[in-house]
C-alpha cells in the first residue's frame, strides 16, 4: 500500500505570495498524481492530473510537477479565493490514496 | 452540466446497515469509471472504492473490505454503496466522485455529499 505524506501540515501565506506544497508518495507512482482544492462545507475540486496538467477551468497561477515519489503544487500568486486544503492523490496503485492535506491560510 | 447527486446518508446504530445512492445528470454513467471517497468530519479524505464501467472489476479499502459492496445500474444512470455491520468509524461524508478517463484515476466529478452517522 502506498502512503502518500504531504507537507507542511499548514502553510501561511500573504495574499499575492507564492506557495510550494509538497507531497511524498512511499514508493513510485510514475505521474500518476492528481491534486485537489477544498474548502469548507464544499466537495473537492481537481486541479492537477498526471503531476501537471490543469484541469479544465484551472487558472495558471496553479501549476504541478514532479514525477516518481516527490511533486509539488506551486501557486504562484495567492488570491483570496485559494486558501483552503489542498490534497494530493496517487491513482497509480491500488488502493487509491490521498495526502493528509496541507492548510493554506491567510498570514 | 454535469451533476453527481448523493442520498441515503442518515443516523445507523452500531452493526446496522444503509445503502447510499449516486444519481447523474449530464453525464452517461454507464461510460464512467466511480468511486466513493469519505471524509470525516474534520479529518482528510478516503478513498473507499471503485467500480469500472462495465460493474467489474471492483476495489475496496481495507477498512471496508467485506462490509460495503458497491454497485452500479447503468440503465438508471446511477451508482450505489451498500454498508454493513457498520462501526462509528465509518461515520463520514460520503462523496460519490467520476474517475477522470478510463486511463487518469484522477477525480474530476464529485457530488456534495452524504452524511452518514454511525452511533448508538
């Protein structure tokens, strides 16, 4: 079973900073990651498939990358609207497995 | 638009059983690779199963292999999750979510949930 370990656990930011999310899975899974956005009382929303691709409607401050065991979510520009849990999700193994999340709030 | 549509969530006792719906619009379900995925409440996310278009194969988490059993009717464009001997554990929102493609097990379609309360 892969175990998928993001960090950190919370990030804080100021609204038009850059934020680097991380996410590490215990063994490869190729580019078979995809991330998500949720925010409270609200259904995750994909951002990311195959490590980089944006999902449809995904504004291009959102970007991906990495490939094997370690990728990275990089949201270049914060706006209000980003802040909330991001998680990331192999779909490379059976089972299927998410991250813990990573909190970006508002510094 | 595409829209998933869960039901069937409510309060079980402790070892009872409930079964939860996935209804579609927009979309063919019958074309669609889905899932369950849970939250509990305050905690991450849970991938709980999958099932492929044709209703085989099936997968399941450890923590619900042989208790839920999740199914599909294509005729009525809809998905289910069947769950006994339920434990307090198992109390989440249940998301019902479309795998991506049938090659990209990312997720790219949620409904908005069903609680499900485990609890004497």
């Amino acid at each position: 079973e892969i175990v998928m370990t993001q960090s950190p656990a919370t990030l804080s930011v100021s609204p038009g900073e850059r934020a680097t999310l991380s996410c590490r899975a215990s063994q490869s899974v190729n580019s078979n990651l995809a991330w998500y956005q949720q925010k409270p009382g609200q259904a995750p929303r994909l951002l990311i498939s195959g490590a980089s691709t944006r999902a449809t409607g995904i504004p291009a401050r959102f970007s991906g990358s990495g490939s094997g065991t370690e990728f990275t979510l990089t949201i270049s520009s914060l706006q209000s609207e980003d802040f909330a849990v991001y998680y990331c999700q192999q779909y490379n193994n059976w089972p299927r497995a998410f991250g813990q999340g990573t909190k970006v709030e508002i510094k | 638009e595409v829209q998933l549509v869960e039901s069937g969530g409510g309060l079980v006792q402790p070892g009872g059983s409930l079964r939860l719906s996935c209804a579609a619009t927009g979309v063919t379900l019958s074309n669609s690779e889905m899932n369950w995925v849970r939250q509990a409440p305050g905690k991450g996310l849970e991938w709980v199963s999958f099932i492929s278009s044709s209703g085989t194969p099936t997968y399941y988490a450890d923590s619900v292999k042989g208790r839920f059993t999740i199914s599909r009717d294509n005729a009525k464009n809809s998905l289910y999750l069947l769950m006994n001997s339920l434990r307090a554990e198992d109390t989440a929102v249940y998301f019902c979510a479309r795998d991506r493609s049938i090659f990209d097990g990312s997720f790219d379609c949620w409904g908005q949930g069903t609680l499900v309360t485990v609890s004497s």
